[in-house]
C-alpha cells in the first residue's frame, strides 16, 4: 500500500511539473562595435573582459577581427 501512495504522488508531482507553463521574459539585446577596444580582436575572452570590465556591458564577441560588446536595448 506504501508503495502505492508514493507511486501515485510522484505520478502527481510529475504532471504538475509537466503541466507548469513557465513564462520567461528576456531583455532584447543590441551588438555594437566597441569603440575603446585596441588592436585587433583575435580572442572571445580579451573582448568579452573588455566589455564587461571597461565597458561595463554584457558581455562581447570577435566578428572579422573586430570587438563587438552586447548591451540591453
């Protein structure tokens, strides 16, 4: 009977986890060329410091040698 009940309870908590709409809101983000980055960007993680640490922005990627941070709009 115990065996039982605590089948039938993990059944219940599994469809309430499934059945859970979870509603995310994401900030919309904007790239643009980082205007204080020197030389050119051959590594992710030299923009990716500089537009977090200098820039204080989200974060940063190389696109053609070039550093672009990323930004809430």
């Amino acid at each position: 009977m115990h065996k039982k009940s605590v089948a039938a309870l993990s059944f219940l908590f599994l469809v309430l986890f499934v059945t859970q709409e979870i509603v995310v809101t994401e900030a919309k983000t904007c790239e643009h060329l980082a205007d204080t980055y020197r030389g050119p960007c051959f590594t992710n993680a030299s923009c990716d410091d500089h537009c977090k640490n200098k820039a204080h922005l989200i974060s940063g990627t190389c696109h053609n040698l070039q550093c672009f941070c990323t930004q809430n709009c």
